[in-house]
C-alpha cells in the first residue's frame, strides 16, 4: 500500500508547517487507505524507521541537496528541473575513466 498511501499524502498537502501530516493525521490517513492500523500506528510511536530517514536526510543534505527535485548521479548532484543535455552531461562525466 505505500504507493496508495503515498499518494493520499501528495493529493492531501496544503502547504508546508500547517500541521495536516502531524502523528495522529497520518494514523488516520491510514485508516481511511485501509491499511493495517495496530501495525502502522505501532511504527509510528515506535519511530522504526527514524534513524534511517535522519541518515538519508543527513547524506543528501551533505552532497548538496537543498530542494527538489534533486538527483544524485554518483555522488554528483543535479540541481532542479535540467534539461535531458544536462544529465547528458553528467553521466558522460561519471562514466569516462
């Protein structure tokens, strides 16, 4: 169900810092998905995966990820919407020795 919940989340965004994705939100987001509320609800108190979304924030935010989109091509990092040249470009780079 992550794509449907995924979903769910960006149809119902209203704006960053406003709330509408706080704990119980998100809880009761997956509820109305149908998704398995015991097992969601004991990820979300928990913090499961925290660690490893404060990691992933911490290596993007390190090779230069400061918006999206933001691509990341072996560690080199392409900043916001580029033309097909531009990652042309940068593969090229990443692929000659």
């Amino acid at each position: 169900m992550f794509w449907e919940y995924h979903d769910y989340l960006f149809e119902n965004q209203n704006g960053e810092n406003r709330g509408a994705f706080n704990k119980d939100a998100l809880k009761g987001f997956a509820v109305e998905l149908g998704l398995d509320a015991e097992a969601f609800n004991a990820c979300m108190d928990t913090e499961k995966y925290a660690q490893i979304v404060v990691s992933e924030t911490q290596w993007a935010q390190s090779v230069g990820v400061q918006s999206t989109p933001t691509f990341v091509v072996n560690g080199f990092p392409v900043i916001g919407a580029q033309s097909i040249s531009v990652f042309e470009e940068v593969f090229n780079t990443v692929l000659t020795p």
